[in-house]
C-alpha cells in the first residue's frame, strides 16, 4: 500500500516531535495516539510500503482478537501475562474492535471464538487507518532503514536512518521503536534492530520460532536422531493435513489435549495445532534435545472403544483394512502407525490401541525462524520503566512484536501489539509532558483510545 506525500502540517509549531520507526500495526498505533495527544509525528519504515505483515495476516482472514473472556484471555500470554495484562487493560479486546468499528470495519466471532473483520479482509482497514493518520497529520518516510544513533552524539534521539539517496540524520524529543520480530524478513522485520540497541545496554532475549513449524527426527537404535521421514512416508503423505486430531505434549503434567489439525511436511511438521504447542515444545528441544508430541488420532473416541476395536477378530482381513473399516483409520492417519511403531507394537492389539490415542511424534528442531508466524524473545520487560520507556534509553519506547512475549494464534498477537503501541505512546506522551507541553491534550480524535475502561 504506497503511501501519497504527506499532507500540510496543521499542527502546532512547538509541538513536541515524535519519531515511530516501524509502520506495523504497533507502530502505526503508536503514532495514533501520538496524533491525537498533539505531538508531531513521523513515521520512518525499512519498507516501500508500512503494514506488510499486517496484510499478509489478512491472507487468513485477518484474525484480529478473540472473543473469550479477558481472565482467560490473558492467561495466553503465559509466563508474560503480568507485563501484557495491564497494557490489555487499557486497550484490549473490545477496545480494539470499538477501534475497528470506528474506522467502519465490522467484526464478527466466528464459531472458534476468533474475531474477524466481517470482509475478513486487511486491506480495507489498513487503507482507512492510513487515510485517518494522514488526515491527522502524521507524516510517512518510506525507504528509511533505521541503523541507530548517530555515533558519539550526547543526543540519544538522534536517529540514523539508511535512505535511497544516502544516510540521514534525524532529531526528536522522543521516539517509539516498533520494529516486529525476526520473520518474514522480506516484509521488513529482520530482528536487526538487537544489535545498535544491545550496544546501548538494552537488554534482550534472543529471538527464536514462535508459532512455528519443527522438524521432526525417528529415534533410532542407538538412541540418536534420524532425521525427517522415512523417504516411503515423506513421498506420500508430505502436504497432507491430519484433520480432527489431539495433540499434547508429553511431560507437561496436567496439560490438556488440544483438539484440531496439522500438516505433515517434507521434513516434519506444522499448522494451527503445532504451533499451539510451539513455545513449550521449543522449550523443551533446548533443555533435553528433542520434544515428543502425543498424537490422539480418534479424540473423539474413549481409549477402551479404541482397544475393544483393535481387539475385534479380524479374520482373513489385513490390520490397514480392519482399521479403516473399525475405526476409520486410513491415508496419512493410518500410514502414521506404521511409520512411528515398530512391527512389535502394531503386532501387539493392546500396544497398537494405546498408540492409537497418544502416537509419539519426536521433534528434533523448530523449522527457521524466518518461517514463523511470531518471534519469541526480543526487549526484556525488566529493561523497560512503565510506559514502556527503555530504562537505560530516557525517551525511548518499545512496542510489538519486539517485546519479549510470546502468545498463540487466534488474534492474541495483534491484540497485543496494538496494546502495547497504545502503552508506548501514552508512555511518551507522558514523557514529553514532564520535559516540554504537549500543545494539544486531544483523544476526541479516537475516543475509543483514551481512558482507563478495562477491556
Ligand atoms: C503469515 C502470518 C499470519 C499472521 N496472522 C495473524 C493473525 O491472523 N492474527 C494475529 O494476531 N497475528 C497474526 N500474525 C502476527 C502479526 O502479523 C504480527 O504479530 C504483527 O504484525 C506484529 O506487529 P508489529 O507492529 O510488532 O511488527 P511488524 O508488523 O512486523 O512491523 C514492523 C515494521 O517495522 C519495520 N522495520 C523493521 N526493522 C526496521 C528498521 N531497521 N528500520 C525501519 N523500519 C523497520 C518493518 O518494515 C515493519 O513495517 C501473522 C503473522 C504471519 C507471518
């Protein structure tokens, strides 16, 4: 989405200027409320165009929030819920989609719980967000690759950007780095933004895979690894989706099923119910070397049905055909035992049934970090003061995808950038309030952002 050249500065001449780098949903939030607080804003992005990401998401309808209730809500945010949790508080679910109505983009809840927008497009929303931003006078920089701080300035905020016609020097009084994670990289976010902020004392996690596909490894005699499929199961069954499936991760005590599917890929796997377990799975290939997944392939059937099942005689008929026509086990499930059991566990009716409901899929290694739908990782929120203010960076604020958290898809993601492009620019405002008057105190601009309503 090209951007036309900004329009004419109606702001106040003294108005305190703000940079946002990084024009993603978190960045173009911040500058939003940086609008509306009066502040001058311009926004500087790597790429042709902000949001690609963003429209990218639209491709599988836009998934942007969740309708369930906040308490369970923010449990998603796991081991990160007491640092997202007041940002969702401030702006969360509802908010978001009040905000989405106002740029006259309805939503629905669609049977999952999921909230779409109703053309469950993203190009119209982020067509009509754009249109409102300019018309508040934000300003755009396309093509501008931020490196840092200019070397050796006392000034903090001034800003070294990577342009077309050569390097480019630019001043604020405060400035909200939104940068997104380290996926995708030809939409523009490339995690390169760790290095000049580690070197400014930031301290930050590593980025890793969230939400992600993983290779996967056959335990061999030897107890090692081998890697992939067996050729015969890959060069069948690669791209065939496992519908209506369970998965748990094994040695999370407690932890319950998740119901749904995944694909099986060239070398492993990958799909909605993978990366739901993707962050503990990835945890645990880092601690132990390899994770095992907990195949169920007839959630809908009790173990005992499974073993009265296998157990029936079968006669002259083969086990493949007794599967099928007992249990409805056939193509890629079927194929599965065969390629996971050794010949003594599908030989044994007791052995086979309890495989049947908890199939062990060893997972040697996320797939590259490139590939994922999310980053884990990133700014640790103990570098950061409220308002999301780098602590060791005065006037400098985070937001997105560069924070480190991590939450599963269905719309937890964007919900959270948005929250936290809110947080950074009230966070900033405030800033600037306490070092020179903001000229204009005005959130009429999007009544649906100010305010302390729990979501
Ligand atoms: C295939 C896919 C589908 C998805 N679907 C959904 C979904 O349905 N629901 C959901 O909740 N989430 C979804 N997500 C995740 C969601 O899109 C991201 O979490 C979100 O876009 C992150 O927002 P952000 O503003 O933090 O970063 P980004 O959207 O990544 O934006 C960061 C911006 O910073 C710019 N930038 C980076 N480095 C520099 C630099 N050095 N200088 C200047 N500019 C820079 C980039 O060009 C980019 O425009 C999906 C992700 C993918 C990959």
């Amino acid at each position: 989405m090209s951007l036309p050249a900004a329009p004419l500065d109606t702001r106040a001449a003294d108005a305190p200027r703000v940079v946002v780098v990084g024009g993603g949903p978190a960045g173009l939030m911040a500058a939003e409320v940086l609008a509306a607080g009066g502040a001058s804003v311009d926004v500087f992005d790597a790429m042709p165009s902000v949001g690609r990401k963003f429209l990218l998401a639209g491709k599988g309808g836009l998934n942007l929030t969740h309708g369930e209730a906040f308490e369970r809500f923010v449990e998603r945010y796991g081991a990160r819920r007491a640092d997202i949790e007041p940002l969702l508080a401030a702006f969360g679910p509802s908010r978001l989609r009040e905000w989405a109505q106002g740029l006259g983009i309805s939503t629905f809840v669609g049977s999952s719980g999921r909230v779409f927008p109703t053309d469950l497009k993203a190009a119209p929303l982020l067509r009509a967000w754009l249109h409102r931003l300019r018309s508040s006078g934000v300003r755009f920089h396309m093509r501008h690759r931020w490196l840092g701080w200019a070397a050796g300035d006392a000034k903090e905020q001034r800003l070294r950007f990577a342009t077309p016609h050569g390097e480019a020097l630019v001043d604020a009084d405060a400035v909200v780095l939104a940068l997104g994670g380290a996926s995708w990289a030809r939409l523009g976010s490339d995690g390169a933004w760790v290095e000049p902020l580690a070197a400014r004392g930031v301290s930050i996690a590593p980025l890793q895979a969230s939400n992600c596909g993983f290779h996967v490894g056959r335990p061999v005699a030897d107890g090692t690894l081998a890697a992939g499929w067996s050729d015969y199961f890959r060069s069948r069954f690669a791209g065939a989706p496992l519908k209506n499936v369970a998965l748990s991760l094994a040695g999370e005590d407690g932890a319950a099923k998740q119901r749904g599917e995944f694909v099986v890929t060239e070398t492993g796997v990958e799909g909605s119910l993978v990366y739901a377990l993707s962050g503990p799975a990835r945890d645990c290939i880092q601690r132990e070397g390899r994770a095992t997944l907990l195949l169920d392939l007839l959630p809908g059937h009790s173990a005992e049905q499974v073993s009265a099942e296998v157990a029936r005689p079968r006669g002259s008929r083969s086990l493949g055909t007794h599967l099928k026509s007992r249990l409805g086990l056939s193509g890629v499930k079927a194929a599965l035992l065969y390629e996971v059991l050794p010949r003594s566990v599908i030989d044994d009716a007791a052995q086979l049934a309890a495989a049947i409901k908890a199939l062990p899929l060893t997972l040697s290694q996320p797939r590259p970090i490139d590939e994922a739908i999310s980053t884990a990782g990133g700014v640790r929120f103990e570098a950061l003061r409220p308002g999301l203010m780098l602590d060791a960076l005065p006037g400098v604020f985070c937001a997105g995808e560069m924070l480190d958290w991590e939450a599963p898809t269905g719309g937890y993601l964007l919900t959270a950038c948005f929250a936290s492009g809110v947080a950074a620019a009230l966070g900033a405002r405030h800033f600037l309030q306490g070092s020179r008057p903001i000229a204009r105190a005005d959130d009429s601009v999007s009544p649906t952002l100010a305010g302390p309503r729990r979501s």
